[in-house]
C-alpha cells in the first residue's frame, strides 16, 4: 500500500521554494521509479505553490518517512507541517479497484 506525503510551507518562505525548486524537482526525477503521483499545492487560480502532495510506491514507513527528510524541500527547511499516511487504493487512474 502506497503512502502519501502532504507537507504546507511555512509562510512567507516563496523564497525558499524558489531557491530550492530545481534541486527538488531532480530529486523527484531521480526517484521517478517510486513516484506515483507528485505535485504542488496551488490556489485556485493555478499561481502559488504552498505545498505539495506526493504519492510513493513503498509498503515501507521509514522509507517514506526517510524519501521527504532527504527532499531538498526539506533539508532547507520549506516544510511548515509533513504528513506520512498510508494510502489504500480504491478508484485509480480511471479504474475501480474494489
């Protein structure tokens, strides 16, 4: 069962956002294998980011737990809040899965 990862920015930190934003985006490149679905948390207007949720393909707390403490998000201290929750798949990628 995969987990999610949401984590909030802490305010006022777009800075660190953009500074660190290629970094992270090639972690994620780099862990593409374990991804399944990662991305920011926008307002409705698409503009923004405060945030972000990524979907990982482990069985494995620590190793979640271990994937976001190693994000270049986080060494840099972005996160505001982390949440590691396992995830049970039901309806996905357009299909019912019970």
């Amino acid at each position: 069962m995969p987990y999610i990862i949401q984590t909030r920015d802490k305010p006022d930190h777009d800075h660190v956002r953009a500074e660190w934003r290629a970094e992270h985006l090639e972690y994620l490149k780099n862990n593409l294998q374990k991804l399944l679905a990662a991305g920011a948390l926008v307002d409705d207007d698409g503009t923004g980011g405060h945030g972000g949720v990524i979907i990982l393909a482990t069985d494995d707390r620590e190793e979640a737990e271990t994937f976001i403490a190693n994000d270049p998000f986080s060494r840099a201290g972005l996160f505001e809040s982390v949440s590691v929750t396992r995830w049970r798949k039901a309806f996905f990628n357009f299909e019912c899965l019970v």
